[in-house]
C-alpha cells in the first residue's frame, strides 16, 4: 500500500545586502567581536535595508525554491509563512507574497511560533498535502527582526538578523517506508509558562506598538537543549530511526553552544551538524531554511539523504520533524 508523502521539490533562501559585523556592533553599543563569539559564534547577521519587508525577502527566497523545483508560481496552491515580523498585522504577509507571485489560487497564510516556526510550518503543511487539500505548497521562513530589537541592549541586538529561506513541498505517492522520500514525522510542542522568558514586549491588544525583543537569555539556554533533544528523540522513536541513520542534523541557528549542547547529548559527530550562526546570525524562523539552502548549495545535503530538522523559540513553542531528500 503506497501513502502520500510531502516531498521536497526545491529550496531557495535570500539575504539582505547590507551585513552588519561585530566589529560594528562593538562601534554602536559596549561589546566587543571576542565578547560576541564567545558566547554566541556569531561574527556577523544581514540587516534589511529601509522599505525592505518580510514579505519582499520572502518573495525572493520563494522564486529561487521554485526556480530550484522547476516550477511555475502557477503550480503552488499553498503558501504556510512563518514569521514573528509580519508587515501588518494583518492581513497575513502569506498573502502579500502570493500577490507578488502572481498566485490567484489556493490558501495563504502566516504561521507564529517564533524561532520553530519553521518546522510548524512544514509540519502544517504535511498535513495538509497528506489530507489531499492542496498539491504543492511553498513553506517560507522570513524575517526582519532588526525592526523589533533594542539596539542600545547588547543582550539581544548582537544576536538576530534578517533573512528568508523557502523550501517547495509536493504531495507525492511513496512505498511507505523510512526509505521514502518526504516528511516522515514531526513532533510540535509549546508550554506557554515560558512566555515571559522570551517575549515582545508590545502588541497590538496590549501597548498598541511593536514593541522590542526582550530575552532571558540564561534561562532560554537552560531549557534548550533539553526541549529539542526531547523532540528529536520523539520523532526518531515515531518513526523508528535512529540518531546514528541521520545524515544531517539542521537546528534553529539560534547560539552556536546551544547547537553544540544538542549535539553532544546525543552523541551526533560535529561534522554531521548544519551550522550557519557565524554568518547569519539568529534569523528566527527562517534560519533552518537558509541553513538548509546553504548545505545544498556546497554539496553536502543530497538527495537520499536523511535530514533532522529542529527549533525552539518563544512561547516556549519546540518541535523536530525527519525528512528524506
């Protein structure tokens, strides 16, 4: 008996031009690029430039997934856009970057679980392609966070950046095997007791403003490896795989101790981890993306292979999901 299975057709991702070093950084607040290293990795994050939005990098990182899948814009039925930087606050910027494309067809909509909106969005659409209710869905993670950081609060403004990663998904018949290619499993959690330890402190219904990133961040990293080796663990056990079968491991880029504490715990070798945090930066939702799109890029994730993809963020929102190449 064959399943259907969402099977990745593409990927595509977009940065924006201006990048914004540490050594700069070091220039505007009281840090320093050996301060920032330390207890992040990162040495430099792309800032977007003045009326550049969520939904313009989206646009580009979608046309070059679609471009990479040999497809049309006319061939996608669902766009699923995770993002905490929406461009209003409504309607959702899923549909600013359908219009852009020229979609008239299907469903558009944006998906808030902060740095794991990603894996959120891709297990959303799994479902969906797996119900038969759409054909082919773009899955987008894009950002503008520099729009909501504090940038006289060291704490936070030298960790996120801007940024946008696509991947195309196909609704497809397989054997039904962990050999398939696709979605094999995800697991998504949230445990809203956290809330208050990595936040925005404004909205719409409470300060009516944007607000700013506000970050405990001792305590964001106490929690993180934990919460995601929890969740990849569950999704191995779901789909009866073992972490040693795994190609490559793709975490949220979030701090470069927290990808090396996941990876430790579970006895995965550095060199089978995706690690893009140095030059990117924490770009929330659309880091695994563009984390992705990099590994194809340079050769190493290849078609076959076996990919564990995984995230925390605020909320606490967490979740894994396993895909075949």
């Amino acid at each position: 008996m064959t399943v259907i299975r969402s099977v990745v057709r593409g990927c595509g991702s977009y940065l924006p031009a201006r990048m914004l070093t540490n050594h700069d950084l070091a220039a505007m607040v009281d840090t320093s690029d050996d301060w920032i290293v330390q207890r992040t990795g990162i040495r430099q994050r792309h800032i977007a430039a003045a009326g550049e939005h969520t939904s313009d990098l989206a646009v580009t990182a979608a046309e070059r997934a679609l471009a990479a899948a040999g497809m049309a814009p006319q061939d996608i039925d669902l766009i699923v856009l995770a993002t905490a930087t929406p461009d209003n606050t409504f309607p959702a910027s899923a549909v600013a970057v359908q219009a852009q494309l020229g979609i008239t067809g299907g469903a558009a909509f944006d998906m808030q679980a902060v740095c794991s909106g990603f894996v959120f969005a891709v297990a959303t659409a799994d479902s969906m392609l797996r119900a038969g209710d759409f054909k082919r869905a773009l899955v987008i993670g894009s950002e503008t966070f520099s729009r909501i950081l504090d940038w006289k609060d060291r704490t936070t403004c030298v960790i996120f950046g801007d940024g946008a990663g696509a991947i195309v998904l196909e609704a497809q018949e397989q054997p039904g095997t962990t050999a398939d290619r696709g979605v094999l499993g995800a697991k998504l959690r949230s445990d809203g007791r956290h809330k208050d330890k990595l936040y925005v402190d404004g909205g719409p219904s409470t300060t009516g403003t944007a607000g700013f990133l506000r970050m405990e961040g001792k305590e964001v990293f106490r929690h993180a490896v934990g919460l995601m080796t929890g969740a990849i663990t569950d999704v191995l056990a779901a789909t009866g795989t073992t972490a040693q079968e795994v190609d490559w491991f793709v975490p949220h880029q979030a701090n470069q101790r927290i990808i090396d504490g996941c990876a430790h715990k579970l006895g995965v070798p550095s060199e089978k981890v995706i690690s893009t945090v140095a030059q990117h930066g924490n770009t929330s939702a659309a880091s695994i993306p563009l984390a992705l799109d990099t590994a194809i890029h340079d050769g190493r994730i290849k078609p076959g292979d076996l990919v564990m993809i995984e995230a925390m963020g605020g909320g606490f929102t967490w979740g894994a999901a396993l895909i075949r190449w």
